[in-house]
C-alpha cells in the first residue's frame, strides 16, 4: 500500500513537471544566460574551443590510427558533440536538486522540473556545440545520407535517459555529497572506454567486447552513427534500450522511495 503511493505521488510530481514545461524551460535558459552574462559570444566561446579540440585530436589521431582525414574528421566530430551532450547531462545529474534548493525550500515545485531543467539546459548547448558538424561535413566533403533521420529518435531516446538519469542519481548525490566527485571520475573513464576519438576497428576481436557492453557507446551511436550515414546495429539498438528501461526502472524507484526526503537533505 504504501509502495503504491509512494509511486503514485511520484508520478503525479512528473506529471506535473511536464506540464510545467515552460518553467523548466525558462530555469534552463536562465541558467545559460547567467552563465554568460558578460561575454559576448556567449555559449559560442565552447563552440569555437570545441571545435578547435576536434581538429586538433582528429588530425593527430588520423595519423596514429592510418585513417584519412576526410572521413576520420566527421567521425571525431560526431562522436565527440554527442558524447559531450551525454557527459555534461550525467555530470549535471549529480546536482539537479542541491542547484535548485532555494526553490524547493520556499515552494511547492514539482521535483521532476529541475530534472527538466537539466536536461532543457543541455540540450540547448548541444544544438550549439551541433554546428560543428556541418561545418567539418561540409570542409571535408562528407555525404549526408538518409540515415540522417535515425538520429531524431536516438535523441529522444537520449533524452528519456538523461532525465531519468536525473531523478536517480540526483537523488543518491543529494543524500550522499562525496558521490558527484565519483561520477565526474567515471565519466572521465568512459570516455576513454567508449569509442569516440578511436575507431572501433582498432581493437583486437577480444577488446571489442568493450564496446559492445558499453552502454554509453550504443547512446552514442543512436545519434553518431546516423549522422554519419550509418545505422546502427541491432546490437545498439538492444543495448540502449535495455539502459533505457533500466534507468527508467530505477529512476521511478529511487524518486518514488526518497522523493519526500529530498528537502530534507538539503
């Protein structure tokens, strides 16, 4: 019984957080302007470094992997704009509600917009960080294919992960404050565990069992992959599926469970 309302106030929260879309919405757009309040170029400033990082590293690495420029530059490119949007949202995660304490402790907000929150905000820089692609395309002279359409439904599929991710690990760090710094090191681990300035034929047969597991890597191909022409195998498909109800599944249990606590810890 008292599982059933646990679950039932916690639905009725994201009920009601999507249906305050907007404030979530105008939190995250408010977090970036803060954030760049006095610069000019704004959020562009990591666009212009990002890109910068991206042909540096798909230059030297086309030569220490013997793959060509023309095709190894759009595949840096892609990995890495999709890996930072899957980065930044984990990392961001960790925060969710420890940033919105002020709200939550003067009103009743729904918990779940802060998650949208999150994941509006990181969404936004990745749109951004996204012009890069055409622009490395359209140097090197890649071929849009129409697999191109596949990577509207791995974003969405991203995203149900990210805020998801939200409702989880926000909750475990609001409780436990030394965990952001563990998942901020598991971060920087997976990335070089996913294949996203290598290539995945590098490896020998045995390593590529790496990949294969990864959950982050078949997120990553959901939209990296069909950018560059190349759908994803069933494979990914199953993999990120499988995080995605897992997350869902975890992320409705710990919310549903802790919810209540959340002022509390903060």
């Amino acid at each position: 019984m008292y599982k059933n309302t646990y679950l039932r106030s916690a639905l009725k929260d994201m009920n009601e957080g999507f249906a305050q879309w907007q404030l979530s919405y105008l939190l995250g757009i408010g977090d970036i302007r803060q954030r760049y309040s006095r610069s000019k170029l704004g959020q562009f400033w990591i666009t212009l470094s990002m890109l910068i990082f991206i042909v540096a590293i798909g230059v030297v690495y086309s030569f220490l992997f013997h793959q060509k420029i023309r095709t190894f530059l759009p595949y840096v490119a892609c990995n890495y704009v999709v890996w930072m949007w899957i980065s930044a949202s984990v990392s961001d995660s960790t925060a969710v509600f420890v940033q919105a304490q002020n709200y939550l402790k003067q009103t009743r907000i729904p918990r779940s917009v802060f998650a949208l929150r999150v994941m509006i905000r990181n969404l936004i820089n990745f749109l951004h960080n996204f012009l890069i692609i055409p622009m490395v395309f359209i140097c090197m002279m890649h071929p849009v294919s129409w697999a191109i359409i596949l990577a509207l439904p791995g974003a969405f599929l991203i995203l149900g992960c990210v805020f998801f991710a939200c409702l989880s690990v926000g909750v475990i760090c609001t409780r436990f404050r030394d965990l952001p710094q563990v998942v901020q090191a598991m971060m920087q681990i997976m990335m070089f565990l996913t294949p996203i300035m290598w290539p995945e034929s590098s490896l020998s047969k045995n390593a590529q069992a790496i990949v294969a597991y990864n959950p982050f890597a078949a997120l990553l191909h959901m939209v990296a992959q069909p950018l560059l022409g190349i759908v994803p195998s069933a494979r990914d498909y199953t993999v990120a599926s499988l995080t995605f109800v897992v997350l869902m599944g975890v992320g409705l249990y710990i919310f549903a469970r802790f919810r209540a606590r959340i002022v509390y810890w903060l």
